[in-house]
C-alpha cells in the first residue's frame, strides 16, 4: 500500500517523493494538488474522505493511516 500512495503522490505533484515527505518539505504540495491527490487516493482505493481526514492527510505517513482506518472499517 505504501508503495501505492508513493506512487500516486508523485504522480500528482511531478516529483520524487519518498517516506519522509510532507506539506511542509514538498514545495509542489498546494491546494489544488492535494485535491487531487485526494481524487486519486479515493479512486485507487475505492474509499471517500471526510473533510476533517482530508485537512488531516499532511503526510505520506498520515495518509497511509487514514487509508488503513478507512479500509478496516469497510
């Protein structure tokens, strides 16, 4: 799954992305690009997020977190 969102993040923002990235060390990492992130991870994982996760997913770690909650609720 971590190899998937890693993908997936660097796809959406054009960069090399690894383990350690975040909104704060990843310039490309904008508004309109975490939108669409958030568009993609909800399709590749056929899951949806609520507002409050989405203000949430800051990090290649947190998004891996929301992801796995999300899919063991299911």
């Amino acid at each position: 799954m971590r190899e998937k969102i890693i993908n997936i993040v660097s796809r959406v923002f054009e960069v090399e992305v690894n383990e350690n990235t975040d909104q704060k060390n990843c310039a490309a990492w904008d508004s309109l690009r975490h939108l669409n992130l958030i568009i993609e991870l909800e399709d590749e994982f056929n899951i949806s997020f609520e507002p409050e996760e989405i203000a949430e997913m800051k990090s290649l770690g947190k998004i891996e977190e929301i992801i796995k909650l999300k899919l063991k609720s299911l």
